[in-house]
C-alpha cells in the first residue's frame, strides 16, 4: 500500500454493488483521529444502504461503508483528545452534532439535530454517508467517538460498537420489566448478529429466563451455546409454546431482532400484560396501537436506536471480563462480495467481521 493511497469499499452509485478501490489517505486535522482498521463488522443495515434508491436516504455518494469499526489510533490532529496513538480502540457510530444536549450526554444515537444534518445530508455516521471502516484506515471527527479496548481482539471489539451496543442497549430500554424474579422470561426474537448477543447480555446482567425463536436450527444451537433456557423455531403454534414456557403468564418483555409482520405478531401474543416490547429490527412489520387493541394492557413500546457512549463502555468491560462472546465469522476485506452474499442469504453464522488483508 503505497503511503498517500489506502483501500476502501465504496458505495459509488445507489443501488450499484460496493468497489474495494484506491482512495486518497486521510489526513487528521483539528480533533481528527486517524484509525488503522483492524476490523469491521458487516450488519443488515449495510444492505439496506446498499439496495437504497437514489435520495432513499440522508447521504451522498461516494461514501466508504462499516459503521461497526475497530482498529488502533495511528495519528492524531493537533487538537485531538482522548486515546493516544497506539491505542486499540472501538468506534462509536452514531456521529451527532456533539454539542447538543443528548450528544453532551454520549447519546448520539439520539442527537437532538439529527433531522437538520439529515437535511443537510452529512450522514450519520461511518459508513453512513460518511467514510466507512471497510477500509484500511477510518477518519474520525473526534476522539470523544472512540472507545479503548485494552488487549480484546479486534474482531471481537468491532461487532460490539454495534451489535453488541444495540443489543445491549435494547436491554437497556426493558429493564424496568425484568425487576429480579428469577421465574420471569424474556423471549429474543431473532439470535443472529445482535440476538446472540442479546441473550449473554441478558444472562450476565438480569435474573430472566431466555426464551429463544428462529427460523433456523443452528441459529437456536447458538443460542443455547449464548447460555438460551429454552428455543423453539418459529411455527403456527410458537406462541402458545412459549405461553406455556412462562406458566401461562406470558414474557414480561419481548426483544424483537427481526420487526417483521410474523414477528411482531408472535410478540403481541407472547407478551404479559404491563410488559416491554423493544422492535430493534427494521424487517418492515407494522403493530397497529390502540385501545382496546391486540397489545396486553399497559405495553410499552419501543423503537431502541442503537446506544450510548457510556452504554458501550459497559458493553466493552463485559466482553472483557469474558461475560460476551460474539461469534464471528471472519472474511478478507478483498472478499467483501462473498460476505455480503452470505449476509443476503442468512448463512451467517453470529456476526460477519472484515478483517484488511
Ligand atoms: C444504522 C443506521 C441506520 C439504521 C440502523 C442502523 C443500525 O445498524 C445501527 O445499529
Ligand atoms: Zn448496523
Ligand atoms: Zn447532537
């Protein structure tokens, strides 16, 4: 790699396949932190960007894609603060405008300006119409987006800026349902990249029994592996399984890693009444609220968007005490297509990692 060009895989054209091709290598200024990508994870958001149509989404191309990145600080702008050069470090994703309330907050996931950089199509964050980190090398506004790893592989640190961190804090928006009664259970709705992990999130951090569906067998295997009490695939009757796993009582909180029509469905029927439902995937389902309706009384809805800075650090420490284990299946940066097919088919098994070659 000659020293002033560097690899990237770029969204050239909406609706086009991504191009591993020479770019111009990123110079810090101000707080800038330059990243050597050591890994970057591949998520189903990808290919929602991929197959966008044109002005389908807030952002411009060309733009780099991986928004779930980790690497070691290689330089710094004459501002910059936060890790020093050397450091292994994971990459915030959600990039706010960082000074307003939520962003002050470390919750840029939530940043109060978002529809005016939306409107200003800035992106909202790497590989989301800004440069990515399926790369050899990530630009990053500010140090204040970087979190240190200490001595975790970076294959295991890149999926947890992102899988990990929504998951965890999907989690994180239910608690108030879990209490600590040891007999109440929670049903995880899809255990891929982010349901995995959801379910040792869940074991390491509440009294719950997990309660697992899929609609593959060796999905529900990785569950249980991920410490799962008890999984079922997804069937006319999966509901009524699953009622009769809580003691007729239902799930007092349902983690929907799919969002589809069917698995909104089964969540609506799981769910206890005064109960959490968390829609984190964005499958196209539609829940129609409404009194009365088909929700138990005294559900709560969310839509939980990713996660906080603070919220990542505690994902980091987790996975370094050995509490979160993602399961990675790597690939060579230069076979990004294959992944991708891979991701498109559902034969992923956990989390598909990018890894420089
Ligand atoms: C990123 C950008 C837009 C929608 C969803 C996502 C998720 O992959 C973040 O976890
Ligand atoms: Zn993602
Ligand atoms: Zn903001």
């Amino acid at each position: 790699m000659s020293t002033d060009r560097t690899r990237a895989l770029r969204l050239t054209r909406w609706g086009g396949p991504p191009v591993l091709t020479q770019v111009p290598r990123p110079i810090p200024s101000g707080e800038e932190v330059l990243i050597q990508v050591e890994a970057a994870g591949l998520c189903r958001s990808d290919l929602h960007v991929m197959d966008a149509a044109p002005g389908g989404l807030p952002y411009r191309v060309p733009f780099s894609l991986g928004h779930e990145v980790a690497g070691r600080v290689l330089e710094r702008g004459p501002q910059a603060a936060g890790p020093e050069v050397g450091e292994s470090v994971v990459v915030y994703g959600p990039w706010g405008c960082g000074s307003c309330a939520r962003c002050a907050a470390g919750a840029e996931n939530y940043c109060d300006r978002r529809a005016v950089l939306d409107a200003g199509r800035v992106g909202t964050g790497a590989g989301l119409g800004r440069d990515g980190g399926m790369a050899d090398l990530l630009l990053v506004p500010s140090g204040r987006l970087l979190v240190p790893v200490g001595d975790l592989a970076a294959v295991q640190a890149a999926p947890l800026s992102d899988a990990g961190l929504t998951a965890y804090h999907a989690v994180a928006t239910v608690r108030r349902s879990l209490g600590d009664d040891a007999s109440a259970s929670v049903v995880v709705i899809g255990v891929g990249g982010l349901g995995h992990l959801a379910v040792q999130i869940l074991r390491a951090t509440t009294a719950v029994r997990v309660l697992t569906v899929d609609v593959r067998e060796e999905a529900l295997a990785l569950a249980e592996e991920c410490g799962a009490h008890f999984g079922t695939l997804l069937r006319p009757d999966t509901a009524g399984v699953l009622r009769s796993r809580t003691g007729g009582v239902g799930a007092v909180a349902v983690l929907d890693f799919v969002g589809s029509h069917s698995s909104l469905e089964l969540a609506v029927a799981v769910l206890r009444a005064g109960g959490d439902l968390a829609v984190v995937g964005s499958g196209g389902g539609e829940l129609t609220v409404r009194k009365p309706g088909a929700l138990p009384a005294g559900t709560r809805v969310s839509l939980p968007f990713w996660g906080t800075v603070p919220e990542l650090r505690r994902v980091v420490a987790l996975a370094r005490e050995g509490a979160l284990r993602v399961e990675v299946e790597r690939f060579a940066l230069s076979s990004a297509p294959e992944a991708i097919t891979r991701l498109r088919s559902g034969t992923v098994r956990g989390r598909a990692v990018l890894v420089p070659d």
